[in-house]
C-alpha cells in the first residue's frame, strides 16, 4: 500500500466547501466515500487540505495535499473562499 494511501485510509475525509455558492457557514461539512475521494483526487477536481500539524505533515501525506494547521486557520481559510473546486480536509 502506498504511504498517501495509508494516511487515506485513516483519515476522516470530509467535505468541507461543496462549491463556491453551494454550502454556507451553517452547513456542516459532508463525507464522502474513499473511492469518491481517491476519483477526485486522480482528477485533480478537488483541493485537498491537510489539517494536522506541520510536524505531521511533514512525516507523511497524500501527494498533492497542501499543510494548513487547523490551529492556524484564521491565517489561511480566507485563501479558499472563491475556490471553485470543493475542498477535501483530513486529519488523521
């Protein structure tokens, strides 16, 4: 099994924006199935957002991820606000 797989396999994929109109603030974030995730991931239709810290992330992720601490969101969440791709998060 590939690394990224293996983070995969144990994260929580949620999803957190459905698309740039979709969702709002008070809509709780969605789940989807790994081989809907792992489809969108191979498509590149998606933004994948890894959440955990920038020690963990370093350790190991799934290719093409990008490292935004959950703890350091207030610095970074506006940066995906016009995203037109939905935004995956994962923290495991």
């Amino acid at each position: 099994m590939k690394r990224w797989q293996t983070v995969a396999a144990g994260a929580a994929l949620a999803l957190a924006v459905a698309r740039s109109g979709g969702a709002d603030a008070t809509t709780p974030p969605g789940r989807i199935a790994m081989d809907e995730f792992k489809k969108a991931l191979d498509d590149k239709s998606v933004v994948v957002l890894d959440v955990r810290a920038a020690e963990q992330y370093a350790a190991g992720h799934i290719p093409g991820s990008l490292s935004r601490p959950l703890a350091t969101i207030d610095s970074w969440a506006s940066e995906f606000k016009e995203s037109k791709k939905p935004i995956v998060t994962y923290c495991a």
